[in-house]
C-alpha cells in the first residue's frame, strides 16, 4: 500500500541565525528583519506600545546562513543581501504597497549546499553601500560593487575574487573609510603547514592574522593591503566608525580581553571583566559572543555580550591623530544572545540563543552610574601580567524590558496528550536551556487579554453595545437581554445602570440597533420600539397572538420573523421614521435566525435577507425595492441552522496586482450540529457557492459580528469559542483560549478600541486579541536546568521531567564553593533566570521534577548529587516487585500511607520512576566514570517520588521503557531487560549488535521492539519467551542518523535524523508475519544479509524539514479531524505529516506544487525540489508549506495556475484551506 502524505508546519523555526536593521519601507522609521530557519521576518517597532509589530514572514525555502543590509548612495531605503545554501548572492527589496519580498538580483557563484569552500557562511558590506564580501569557511571570498543605474535601479558586478587557500576564515566585517576604497577585515588562520605535520606541533604554533583586503573601485581589483598576527584566541571583529565619525580601525575580540587594532596605529587592549562570586572559575575566561556599535550626534559606543549574557559598554577616547585609549565597564545582563540591535527611538532588540526574545528600553546610557571603568592606558604589558577585572552583578538599571516574545527554541522533547478533557489533545513541550528552560503547554488558539470580568445578578441571555449617535466613535450602552427583562448598563470610567435610556426593561431584548443618525432601535418578542434622541418612542406591536421570534438590524434596515413563519420587513424613511413593507412573506416552515447584512457605503439599503428555517433550508430573500421579499435562492443544510449572518470579508480573488485585497459578501452559517460553513454571497443574483465546513463542536453554533484590527471577523460559540478571520488573503478559523461564552458582541471604547462583550454564566467579560495572526497559545512553567526527557504518569495528569546542565554547579557543590571561600556570594538574591546558575568545567547540576501541567505548578524535586547527571527517564510497574517484599506487614503500612488511588478512588498498582544517569561525564571525547539506573517509587498519588535504590551499568542509558511488567534499557549498544530486586534491578536478557553504536530511541508493541541508533537507522526485534532472548529480523537499507523514532503502527515506523530529515519506513507484510508465527520460530533459522538483519524495511516517505526532528507522534489534533504525524523539531519546529484520503487529492496536489515551484520560486535561488531532498530524494511528500504559499500570490499568477488545475481561484483556495482545516490548526 502507497502512503503519500502533505507537510504542514504548525510552528515555524524560532532559533534566529541574525537580525539587522534598516529603514526597508522607505519611511523614516527602523525597522528589523530576523532571519530563523528558512524565513525571513519583517518587524516594525511601536514606540508607543513598546512592542514588536510583525509585518510579514516569509519562507525562502533555503538554508539562511547570513544576512546584511545597505543601502546604495542617493537611495531611501535599504535592501536585504542574503548569503544561504543555493550557491548564490541574492539581493531583497521590501515593496510596502503588497507587503512583500521580491528579488532584485540573484547571481550564482557556486555549488549548492552548506559546504566549508562555497561562500554564503560570512557576509560583509561597505558602510557606504559600495561593496560587499561574501566569504566561505575555507579559502574563498568574493567581492561584488553595488551601484545604480540611470533609472536608480541597483546594479551588481561580476564578483571579484579574494581568495587564499589553506586558509580558514573566523570573522569578516566592512570598515568605515567614508568614501575612500572600500576595506574589508578578516580573521584568518594558514594552515598550510599543519596539513603537512603529522606530528601536530605546527597546529599548536599556528597564527591568527588579521587582514585589510581593499577593493580598489578605479582598478576594479582587490588586493591584500596589510595583515599582521593576533591572539589565537580571537573570534569577533567589531569595525569602528571612521571618516569624520572615528578613528577607523576593528575592535578584536579575544579570550580575556578586547584590543584595538588598526594599520599604522598603536594597539590597545582592555580585559573583559568578570563576576566576582565564590563560584569563580579562574581557568574559564570570558569571550565576547555578540555585539553592536551605535553612532550618536558626535559620539558613538559599542555593546558588547560576554558569554555569561552580561554587556559591557565600549568607548574609546580618540583625537584627529590617533586613539589615546579604549574603556570598558558593566551596563547590564540580559539573555545571551544571537544579535543585538540598537535603534535610533531608544530601544535594544535582544535576539536571545534560546528561550524569548527580549525587546528592552533604554532608561540612560551608564554614564554617571558607580560602576568601575577599566582603561587600556593601565594595560600596556602583556595581559597575563595583569589581575582579573571583576565587577558586581545587579538587576536592570539601564535597560527597561518592555517586551517579551515567546519562542519554542530549543525543543528538546514533547509529548501529545488531552490533560484538560478539550475537544482537542495539547502539546506538552520541553524548551529553551538552563534556567530560562520551561515546561510549555502548547494549544491551538488565539491569546485573550481580559480586561473586565464581572458578577452579574442573573444569567443573561443575550448582550449587545451601542452607540447613540452616528457621529460617535465609542460605544454607549452594554444591553443585557434576561428571561424577564432588560437591563442597560453605561460605557464610562464606571459601568451603571442606565434608567432613562427608553428601552423596555420589562421584557427580553431580541435585538438593539443604533439607526439613522440619532434614534435607537429595541426589538422585543411583542414588537419594536424606535426611541428617538428626545427620548420619543414609536411602538410596532406584533400581531395578537404572535410573538416575534427572530430579529436582524442594521443601520437602516429591520426584519422580523413571527410565529407564524412570516417575514415582517422595515425600513427608515427619510424623515428618520421606520416604515413597514406592505406585504409580508411566508417562508412555509418555522423560522430560527435572520440576517441582514451592513448598508454597503454610498448606498441606501442591503439588499439581502438571510433567513434560516426548521427544514434544514437557508434562504436569501430580496430587499431590493423592484422586488422586494422574493426569494432568490435556497441552500439545503445538513442539520437546522441555528444562526445565519451576512458579513463582507477581504477577498484576495478580486484584488488587482498592486492594489489591495478587495472584499466580497460571504454567508455565514451555524448549524445546531455544531458545523460552521462559509458560502460565497454574489451580489447580484444572491446565490450561494464555494462553501466551506468545520466542524466546532456538537452544540449549536452562535455567530456575532466584531471588529478585530480593523477587519470585520465572525465570534462562533459553540463549545468553544471560535474566531473566524482574514489572516493574510487566507480565511482561518482559530479557537479562543477563554473561557467558553454563551453570547458576544463587539465592544468599543477609549480603552478599548476594538474588543468583545460576551457573557459567561452570570459573568460578564470583555476582552480583546492584540496577536491575531497567532494561532498558538503556550503556558510556561519554568525548569531549574536543561531539561532531557518527560514522561506521562499513566494514572495522573503529571509529568516526571529530568534535567541536567554541563559545566554549572549543583546546590551542594554551591554550597561547599560557599564554605570555602572568602568572597561574597552576589548570586543569593539574582534570579537564574536572567543571570544563570554559576559555571564551574568538568561539573553537572541535574534534577528530577513532578509538574502538574493543568495547574500550572511544581509538586515534587529531587536534586541529584556525586557530579550525577540524569539523561533518560521512564514510567515502569514491576510485575514482580511485590515478591520481592519480605516484610508483608511493613510493605501493607507503606501502601496504607502513600498508596495511590485514581479518580474514581480505585487503587493503581504500584509504580516506579526509573531515571539513567551518568557520573563525572565528559562530552568530547565522550566518557563516564560510571552510570546507574536509579529507581523511585511513586507515591502519594503520583506526586512524591521515593528513592529504592541504584544499578551500576556499564554505558549511560539513553532509552528507557517498559516492556511487559519488566524494565527496557538501551546503554551503548546493548538492549537489556531489568527486572526489580530488592537491593538492585537485576538482568533478565541482553541482545548486543557491533552494528550498533548507542540506541537513542525504544518502541515496543506485544513481543516487537524497534530500536533506533545514532548511526544506525531502526531495527526490528522480536523477542522469544522460550529462549529469553531478542532475533533481529529487519533493518533498514540506509544508516540514518536516528534523533527520535515512533510506531505508526505494527509494521510502520516514522522517525527524524539528525540531519533534518521526517522519514517512514515499513517492515513487509510478509516478513512481519514471519516474525510473529510461533514467536519468531522461523526467524531463528534465517541467514543475515551482509551483516545485517535477515530482512529490509521499505522506505514509504521521506522529507527534509531543515531541523532536527527531537519527537515524533501519531495524534489527532482537530475535533473531527484525521490522525497524523506531529513532529517537533530543536529549533522551535512543530509541523505535520498528513495522508491523503483520495488518489484524486494527491494527483491535485501534486501538480500544484510543480506549478507552484515554477511561478513562486524560492527568494534565495534555492530550487524547491533540491532543497525538500537535500540529503534524499523527497519520496511521497507534498510540501504544503509551498502550496500554501498561493494564497498570497498575485491574482494574475492565481489564475494562471488555477486554469492549469482546471479549477476557479476560490475552489483552489478552498482545496488548500481543506487540508489544513481536517488535519492541524
């Protein structure tokens, strides 16, 4: 059987490669691009709300390696010059008017891939925007001038070779030489004579050197106008500004220290400070790992991050003649970072290596603060003759954080799980690193911010806003709608009750509109009451022995229906008076909801009516004066329609090229199933096309208009609350993370410009959405170190996580650093958060943690001690263990007392928590003084854990499970069964492979184990009873680099190497059965093949994703929806695999994504099809993060592939929405 499957990414990549800023609009503001992953986003500050606004993402399909910007002379705005895995330069504009990247130029100079000789790695440009330097690893650099054409186009030249070979490249930046030839600095190490020692020793004399490369713009050729050796140490150059802005020259950044170099010039050096704790490691010196420099009017600083994420304020002290000393002193820590930018309004973008990006306001720049100031003038020796620098660490007193963005990097590890009993499974995720890592709960959803909740007296029924005027901006009176009456409540700094307003507070409110210019609108089940200005009331009372039953207003326009299944219509006159229509229209079945539309601008009236009846029908009813309450159309509906309602939306199918996305008029339909459609409304014959279904939950949908970010959007209530909106030129319908309402409206107010009313039980809530576009909610709940693995307490809504960090001090290891030393601790009132935990090499802190996601809160810590670091973890029950009990009256009183019960008061069997650890662990080369398995006993309803005691092994154990009520172990490459003894676990089976190298990941299903290797790929086992032993009998054709694996099935596989790669792989039908008659009798006698296994797995699908896959599952993620597999990848990546349901989709599919590789070719000059199988040919995988990528095409270009497809635009949109609505969010 064929699987063909549809990529979808759920979360971008969030690891930033760099971030740089640039006016790219053209307008006088900064802006900043954040390159991650494959994309590339655009930001603009808002200074007023002290955030990060996005202003577009997009996906370049290629490996991003750097980014610069410049700007030619004479030109507004800056462009983007990207260096990525396509083996070309490509130049981006930003074109504001359709919000979007497009290519300027794009000129090839090399073999595609990262490859340590193919430039893209190093990337610099000339401040003046003359010239830029792409540079690879290993020997080459290119140079290529920058200019305009007559038509101020920019123009690019043939590439201007720079190289050296046996030569490795460390660093490259422009100097500012105002507009004499433009210089390039590098970092470089000749390792010519190294590759020819085979001794070594001329590795260990080898010199770093620092190298101008001037690019002369009248001969039109670089050349190599100075070198001369640096420390071997150094890693970073900073360019100083130069002309009339500076002295010129590079700062070099080195272990220990910084200096100042520049041709013909007399070097400085200034040391990097450090912290000065009990904890100091005097062997570890500081590195400076990012930085940015800032021109001011007349002076200019440099920021600089050490390795610990403390900054340091960088001046030097120059005249016409020479620079007379460079200072250094503390400014502040934050989050160490990728990139720092500075912009010109005040603000510090931190673009942290991990965890959330900070965006931070500058309170003063350091300069009247009490923190000391290191000078070089009291360094002219050589720096080793000299003491440390130290100073004292403090919160924030320069910088104000102001802004926090959220991202998912590193994601270690994840589980799929429906903890809160919601129509759908949550995501529970290990991220980020150290003590900035955290426990995350990961839901589809759009983020709430609450700004009101209040008590009512009563339930209500029904609320709405309105204005009292036209004229008016905000909004007036909240209307609460009761079983028996009607209470009007004030819009103001204080809510009241409002007895004059002229509403009828005797009776429930079907509905409330402002009409006309100033008059009010109140429809009630006996009539309609129109309230003027001046408090006069015109009464339309319903026919004797009928009641109103359903209502829609807007401005001009009122329709009623009775009991009787009659439409009665009205409509304002001139003189400000409603008016009723003469005739009345019988719909012939009993009538549940009416809608009516907004008066379109210029016109006078809405010329539809939607009404939705008992027999399952939605009619469109005329309004137009020639034909008034005819029936123009008739929708047949699955179920009763519970709420209709006639909305215009932004519409991508009617936009011109350049223009802005127009709009068309949509039906929106809610049936008493719980099914949401969309219909296409044309505006001339009122008949219905293009529906589009999801399904929200089984109770009747409810659907109310409000204005979210300009755009009008649909509130859906069923079970949840649901928004339906425009995201982009794509419709999406997101969950609302909130409590579920009965009820909605929109909500305006000075406060409030754009928010919902809705009403709760008797709770009355107003809130609104400032990230629209974001349809992830994540909680977090923060980790004491890196967290390693999780796992779920199969009885309990807990999670058992272990964590561990390299080179930092556990508590007793602190504490002793403590007792021995004379100096202060300045650690004891800092948060680790943002300071980190102290850092001592050869040392592990490690834990084990009890987290109770659903509320939010640790219960439970064991701190581990001995240098031990825990790694693996897993949930096993001993089928033996109660043997193993001597004691039966002392085993009887424990369980009395920490015996767990589940949720129905049942007693659970015992279960125990067994964590692989490793003591005195070295990483490179890779080595431990010993391992254990350590074993805890669950108690007090899974909350504590009780340690029973440790197994010394021989490898630490990277995979742990449980297999038939004994303990799966993969150490090495050994796979062993463990059982519980009363002193120690005792082995019961081992089955060793030399084919193996270290088993990383364990499935298990019956008498089958899959094993997954670091070198090996899977290997399928079976395991015999009668001989207590493990046959392999399957493995697969190529050595993956196995990160993480998982069954699909019995027979299938899906796992993820370390390369980038989703792969599936399946054991044939025939061999599996094979292996499973008479236990694996008949594998016993089959021959291996070439050192292998005796049979092949089939590959079924395989897809790069451009990061490493940590997690792999089969879940449903949509109420309703289809299974996938979800994978979570180290960069912040959640995506999925979706199969196909018909042959009919995938053909469809298919050939969309050839013609869109065709007409939307990736931005970096990366071909699509090489770049999805960069290591292997993709196999049976549609990339549907590129078919996506039509919905914000030109429309010319839609319906240009849309005519290939034989398909309209809308039917090709709808296709695209369709996978994505069935699978994923």
């Amino acid at each position: 059987m064929v699987m063909f499957l549809y990529n979808l990414t759920l979360v971008p990549a969030s690891a930033v490669t760099t971030s740089v800023i640039g006016q790219f609009s053209g307008q006088r503001h900064q802006e900043i691009v954040i390159a991650k992953g494959s994309r590339i986003e655009l930001f603009r500050p808002d200074p007023s709300a002290g955030k990060l606004v996005s202003i577009v993402s997009t996906d370049l399909f290629g490996v991003i390696r750097s980014v610069m910007p410049f700007r030619v002379a004479g030109s507004v705005k800056d462009y983007l010059i990207i260096g990525s895995d396509s083996g070309r330069i490509s130049i981006l504009e930003y074109k504001q008017e359709s919000n979007r990247f497009v290519k300027v130029h794009l000129e090839t100079f090399g073999k595609t891939g990262v490859r340590r000789v193919v430039p893209g790695q190093y990337l610099a440009v000339d401040p003046k925007g003359r010239a830029t330097m792409i540079a690879s690893v290993e020997k080459n650099k290119l140079v290529y001038i920058l200019n305009r054409d007559s038509d101020a186009n920019i123009t690019i030249s043939s590439p201007l070779e720079a190289h050296k070979p046996r030569s490795l490249l460390y660093d490259v930046v422009g100097l500012d030489v105002g507009y004499d030839n433009p210089i390039f600095a590098s970092l470089e190490v000749d390792y010519t004579e190294s590759d020819l020692d085979p001794s070594g020793m001329a590795l260990l004399e080898s010199k770093k050197i620092l190298t101008y490369y001037e690019l002369d713009l009248g001969l039109n050729h670089v050349v190599r106008m100075w070198s001369d050796v640096v420390d071997r140490q150094a890693n970073r150059l900073f360019p100083v500004p130069g002309g009339p802005d500076g002295p010129c020259g590079v700062l070099v950044c080195t272990e220990g220290y910084i200096m100042y170099r520049h041709i013909n010039k007399t070097i400085h050096k200034v040391p990097i400070p450090r912290r000065r704790t009990p904890y100091d490691d005097p062997s570890r010196k500081r590195i400076i790992i990012c930085g940015v420099m800032h021109k001011m009017k007349g002076a200019f600083f440099f920021l600089l991050q050490s390795d610990e994420g403390d900054l340091f304020k960088v001046t030097i002290d120059y005249n016409v003649r020479a620079v007379e000393g460079v200072k250094i002193k503390y400014f502040d820590t934050v989050s160490i970072a990728k990139s720092l930018n500075i912009l010109k309004s005040g603000f510090l973008f931190v673009a942290a290596e991990g965890g959330a990006h900070g965006f931070y306001q500058f309170e003063k720049l350091g300069d009247d603060d009490d923190e000391t100031e290191y000078s070089s003038a009291d360094y002219t020796k050589d720096m080793s003759e000299y003491p440390a620098a130290y100073f004292h660490p403090r919160p924030l007193e320069n910088l104000v954080l102001v802004d926090n963005m959220e991202t998912l990097n590193p994601l270690i590890d994840a589980q799929v799980a429906n903890l809160t009993n919601e129509d759908a499974p949550q995501i529970y995720a290990l991220t980020g690193q150290g003590p900035r890592a955290a426990f995350k709960t990961i839901r589809n959803g759009l983020d709430v911010s609450e700004i009101v909740a209040s008590e009512l007296p009563g339930e209500p029924t029904a609320v709405w806003t309105t204005r009292l005027t036209a004229a008016d901006e905000f909004d007036a009176y909240i209307v609460l709608s009761f079983v028996n009456g009607t209470l009007v409540l004030s819009i103001g700094e204080t809510v009241e009750e409002v007895t004059d307003s002229g509403f009828l507070s005797s009776s429930p409110t079907l509905a409330v509109q402002q009409v006309g210019d100033d008059s009010l609108v109140q429809v009630y089940p006996k009539g309609i009451r129109h309230i003027s200005a001046t408090k006069e009331i015109n009464e339309w009372e319903a026919p004797v022995h009928t009641m109103i039953v359903a209502a829609t207003t807007n401005e001009r326009q009122v329709a009623v229906a009775l009991s009787t299944g009659e439409i009665v219509y009205l409509e304002l006159d001139e003189d400000g008076q409603l008016n009723e229509y003469q005739e009345r229209q019988a719909m012939g079945a009993g009538v549940l909801s009416l809608s009516v539309g907004d008066v379109p601008e210029g016109q006078v009236r809405n010329t539809f009516l939607a009404v939705g009846c008992d027999d399952s029908t939605v009619r469109i009813i005329s309004l137009d004066p020639e034909n008034t309450l005819e029936s123009l159309s008739v929708q047949a509906l699955t179920a009763p329609p519970s709420a209709v309602r006639i909305m215009s939306m932004p519409d991508s199918a009617f936009a011109d090229s350049t223009g802005p996305v127009g709009s068309s008029l949509y039906l929106h339909i809610g049936l008493q199933n719980g099914v949401y459609l969309r219909a296409a409304l044309d505006d001339v014959s009122g008949t219905l096309s293009d529906t589009t279904t999801q399904f929200l939950g089984p109770r009747a949908v409810k659907l109310f208009k409000v204005m979210m970010h300009g755009q009008p959007t649909m509130l859906a209530v069923s079970t949840r609350s649901w928004l339906a909106y425009m995201r982009d030129t794509t419709f999406v319908v997101s969950p609302l993370v909130y409590e579920t309402l009965e009820y909605g409206c929109g909500f305006s107010s000075e406060q409030c410009p754009e928010g919902v009313v809705g009403v709760e039980g008797s709770n009355l809530r107003i809130f609104t959405m400032e990230k629209l576009g974001e349809n992830v909610k994540e909680d977090g709940l923060g980790l004491t170190y890196t967290p390693r693995r999780l796992v779920k307490n199969p009885f309990y809504s807990l999670y058992y996580v272990v964590e561990s960090d390299s080179g930092t001090l556990s508590p007793d290891a602190m504490a002793e650093h403590v007792a021995n030393s004379r100096t202060q601790s300045d650690y004891d009132n800092l948060p680790p958060e943002e300071f980190g935990l102290p850092r001592v090499s050869g040392q592990w802190a490690s834990c084990i943690e009890v987290i109770d996601p659903v509320g939010q809160e640790k219960a439970f810590k064991v701190e581990l001690s001995e240098n031990e670091a825990a790694f693996s973890i897993a949930v096993c029950s001993f089928s033996a263990s109660e043997r193993h009990f001597d004691d039966e009256d002392e085993e009887e009183e424990e369980e009395e007392e920490e015996g767990n019960v589940d949720e129905n008061g049942d007693a659970v069997p015992d279960m125990y928590v067994v964590v692989g650890t490793a003591k005195d662990l070295n990483l490179i080369p890779k080595r431990a003084k010993a391992a254990y398995l350590r074993v805890y006993k669950i108690v007090s309803n899974g909350t504590r854990l009780k340690f029973v005691h440790k197994t010394e092994i021989d490898e630490p154990a990277i995979a742990l499970s449980e297999f038939q009520g004994r303990l799966l172990v993969g150490a090495g490459r050994s796979l062993r069964i463990y059982d519980k003894g009363m002193k120690q676990l005792l082995r019961k089976a081992e089955y060793k492979d030399r084919g193996l190298s270290n088993i990383v990941s364990l499935s298990v299903s019956h008498n089958r184990v899959i094993i997954g290797d670091v070198r090996e790929s899977v290997t399928y086992l079976v395991y015999r009873h009668e001989d207590n032993k493990f046959l392999a009998f399957a493995d697969d054709t190529v050595a993956r680099h196995t990160t993480c694996a998982s069954m699909l099935d019995y027979d299938t596989v899906a796992g993820g190497d370390r390369f980038g790669n989703v792969w599936v792989v399946r054991c044939p039908a025939k061999l599996s059965a094979e292996a499973d008659d008479d236990n694996g009798a008949q594998v016993m006698n089959m021959r291996p093949y070439l050192d292998g296994a005796p049979g092949r797995l089939d590959l079924i699908a395989h897809f790069y994703t451009q990061d490493i896959p940590t997690s792999v599952h089969k879940a449903q993620l949509v109420p309703g929806g289809r299974e996938v597999i979800l994978y979570t990848g180290l960069q912040g990546t959640i995506g999925v695999l979706a199969p196909f349901s018909t042959r009919g989709d995938v053909d469809f599919f298919q050939q969309l994504e050839q013609l869109m590789r065709t007409e939307d070719p990736g931005l970096s000059g990366r071909e699509h099809l090489t770049y999805r199988g960069a290591y292997v040919p993709v196999k049976s995988v549609v990339d549907g993060d590129l078919c996506e990528r039509y919905n914000v095409l030109p429309v010319e270009q839609k319906r240009k592939i849309a005519s290939e497809l034989e398909r309209s635009v809308r039917e090709v949109e709808r296709k695209i929405a369709g996978m994505r609505v069935r699978s994923a969010f």
